[in-house]
C-alpha cells in the first residue's frame, strides 16, 4: 500500500537556538547574556560545561547552511542572539551582531533555504536582568525594541519570525524553580514574568507589524498532554491544574480567553502586573503558532502516595521522557479548539539517545522516534489540523542547557574535541522525508532502515 503523504508545500525544517551552537560569546562586541553568567557559576550547569565554543557555528555557519542543503531540507529555524544585537539589552546596537545574522540569512536563501527567525530562545541580556529581568515590565519594552531592530533589518528576507520560544520554560524553570538562567526560586516573580513575556510578545508583534509588515509573526509554546497518573479524582484534578498551567498559561491569553486559575503554588498572589488593556493587546492576531512537543506528563497528586510502575516498562528517550507519538495528535487537536485555521508548525520535536561509540552516525531510536511522531504529524493531518510544517529537534548536538553537552538531540553528530560534524541515519531520514513528501518505507523495524 502507497504510503501517505505530506502536503506538496510542506516545509522541512531542523531547528537550533542561539547559546546552544554558536560558541563566540566574546566576538564582535556581544554582550553578556544570562546564559553566560549562569553556565559560569559554579554548580549550576552539568560539568561546569557552557556555551564559551557551543559547535563554533558562529565561525562555521557556512558549512551548517551547505550540511542542511545536503539533507535536502527546506527550511531552518534559528534564533538570534539579543546580547548580540544590543550588548546591553537597551541602548546601542551592535551592527556587527546583525550583521552576523544577516550573513546566515542570505546564506541560507542563497542555498534555497527558508529562514524562520526566533527572536527570543531565552538568553536575556545580562544588563536587564540586572534590572529586574522578565519580572519587571520594562523588559517587555525592551524587547520591543529590539524585535523592530531585527524585523527592519532581516525581516524582509526570513520566512516568518516568531517573538519567543517557550514562555513556559522561561518562566517556570528561569524564576520559579531556578534550574534554568538566570536561576531564581521566586514564584511571584516567576508568575509576573509570564505575563511580561506575553506583554513582551504583544509589544514584539506591533514592532515587527511596523517594521515588516508583509512577514509572518508568531509565537512557539511548548505542549504536552498531561494525563492522571491513575482514575482517582485527585490525580484529576491535579493533571487538570497541571493542564492549565502547562498548556493554558500562554495559549488561552493568546486567543483571548484570559488566563485560566492560577496554580496552586500562586496561591494568595495579587496579579497586580496585569494592567487594564493587557488582555486585549495580548490578543491580537499571530499568523502562525509554533508548537514544540516532546512528551506527556502523568501527573500524580502531591496529596497521594507515589505509585509503584506497574505493567511494562515505559518506552523512554536518553532524557528519561516517555515517547508518545499520539501526543502530538492530542496538543495539535487540542491548539486547533484555540486557534481553529491559524497556520500551525512543529517548531521542535526530536530525542536524544546515547551516542553509539562503535559508529556515532548510527541512530535507530531516534529514526524510529522520528517515524513515529512523523505518522502522528500525519493523521493530524487527516483530521483536518492545518499543520504547515516540522522541524527536527535538533540539526546539530548541542548545549542542552543546565545538562550541558551530555545530552545528544542533534540529527547531526558533533565531535566536540575536534567540532566535526557527521550526519546521523536520522539526519538521511529527514532529507528523505523532506525529498520523497511522505515516509520511506521502513525496511526494518527498530533498525532505523529505510528505503525509498
Ligand atoms: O534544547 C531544548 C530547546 O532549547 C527548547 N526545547 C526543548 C529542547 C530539548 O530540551
């Protein structure tokens, strides 16, 4: 039986972010990003590793544009570097900063490569947290300001830009837990840096809008389905609460429902950062959402003892997070309740599996991985999702945050003792994907084979 296939425009992407690959953190006058101070203070980040060199894409971006041409993929997704831009997050630009993206971009063009731009992938300017970060309002303008500066240069070459990647993460790990830059454990601060973002993302948009207004803008949220650890009605509830928070913060604010109850552990917090009018400018249109899926959560109430596994072992990728390709249909369908015909993208999805020593480019989990989330992203598809395109997470191992480099996502292996680059079976994968518009054949199942 022909398998089926993908929509004839779909775009095929692999995604990255600034402080994961670009390493230069000292080049051509950019500034300090929290990334830099965080990943520098002892303790914070997996072996004391940090983004100092990343995979030296700053130096090398020319080879990474050429290695996505060679996968035969259509699209890339990127973030730029707001220390960067402007050094001290407000204030002076630093035109070599964009003059860097502006190479990448027309690199990329130059390859028949779509550029999709992420403006904000979480490394914040040293200088405004100093001042307060995403807790205090001001930062929102800021970010205004820069996401006009970028748009005027670049926007009238990328294929859209979206204003942040993941709020969620920004908030909840970056403030209220600290596990993430710039490491703080302050819930009030934590719950008043959601909704700066979301002003910040309202404000970006104006800015982009004026600045180029013929590019697609947008926003990425991460989502996963959260399920009841069991049918008892506290696990409900707990799930349900987990739901609002995780995929309901951002979303409902988004398409104007406002934000849904707030967790319990903002119990007794006055929202006094929400201003009259708020609502409605976070509300205005988006032409596009981007949707970043790993995983679902199984959500076990606080108030019941922790449940022995039962049953057989669940299938789980190198960081521990259960694959569940159905969840992609789940936080698609359930996005569509939300935003009905608005443009949708896979802005990440992807796994990171133990590199095989015996041959590093070797990688059936995560060609089977992909496949499966592939033939999810298909019979969304058939259910009427108005899904435009994928990107893999991610085109290049790299910095995964506070787990540094130990992580492996990329669908391209790094050697980091000599920064060279081989693409994986996933990596082949995806270029026949993107080549064929359907799933090769699966010529061995757990293998990771395929054929056209
Ligand atoms: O590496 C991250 C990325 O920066 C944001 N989304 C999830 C990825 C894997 O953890």
């Amino acid at each position: 039986m022909e398998s089926r296939s993908f929509p004839g425009d779909f775009t095929w992407g692999a995604a990255t972010a600034s402080y994961q690959i670009e390493g230069a953190v000292h080049e051509d006058g950019r500034g300090e990003s929290i990334w830099d101070r965080f990943s520098h203070t002892p303790g914070r980040v997996l072996d004391g590793d940090t983004g100092d060199v990343a995979c030296d894409h700053y130096h090398r971006y020319r080879d990474d544009v050429a290695l996505i041409a060679g996968l035969g993929l259509n699209a890339y997704r990127f973030s730029v570097s707001w220390s960067r831009v402007i050094p001290d997050g407000t204030g002076a630009v630093n035109e070599r900063g964009l003059d860097f993206y502006e190479r990448l971009v027309d690199e990329l063009l130059a390859h028949g490569i779509a550029p999709f731009l992420t403006l904000y992938h979480w490394d914040l300017p040293q200088a405004l947290e100093d001042a307060g970060g995403w807790p205090v309002r001001a930062t929102a303008d800021a970010f205004a300001d820069y996401a006009g500066i970028v748009a005027a240069r670049l926007g009238d070459r990328v294929r859209s830009i979206a204003t942040l990647n993941e709020p969620w993460v920004v908030a909840d790990h970056g403030y209220r837990i600290g596990t993430h830059a710039p490491g703080r454990s302050d819930p009030a601060a934590a719950l008043a840096a959601s909704h700066h973002l979301l002003v910040g993302h309202a404000l970006g948009m104006q800015a982009i809008r004026s600045a180029a207004p013929t590019t697609a803008a947008g926003i990425v949220l991460n989502l996963s389905p959260q399920h009841p650890a069991s049918t008892h009605p506290l696990d409900l509830e707990a799930a349900s609460a987990e739901h609002a928070w995780l995929n309901r913060w951002y979303l409902d604010p988004l398409v104007g429902r406002g934000y849904p109850e707030a967790p319990a552990w903002a119990a007794g917090q006055v929202r006094a950062e929400v201003r009259a009018g708020d609502m409605a400018l976070i509300a205005a249109p988006i032409d596009f959402l981007g949707i970043n899926y790993y995983n679902q959560g199984r959500v076990r109430s606080g108030l019941l003892p922790s449940l022995e596994p039962s049953g057989d072992p669940l299938e789980r990728t190198g960081m521990g997070w259960e694959v569940y390709p159905a969840g992609l249909v789940e936080v698609l369908e359930f996005v569509v309740s939300r935003t009905g015909a608005l443009p949708l993208y896979v802005t990440e999805n992807g796994a990171a599996y133990p590199v095989d020593a015996a041959d590093p480019t070797r990688d059936p989990a995560r060609v089977s991985f992909l496949r499966r989330h592939l033939e999810a992203a298909l019979d969304a598809l058939d259910r009427g999702v108005p899904l435009r395109g994928y990107f893999a997470w991610s085109l290049l191992d790299n910095f995964e945050w506070a787990l540094g480099y130990d992580p492996r996502f990329g669908i391209v292996h790094v050697d980091y003792s000599t920064l060279e680059r081989r693409v994986r079976d996933s990596g082949r994968f995806m270029g026949a994907v993107a080549r064929l518009g359907r799933l090769p054949v699966d010529v061995g199942a757990g293998t990771g084979g395929s054929r056209a």
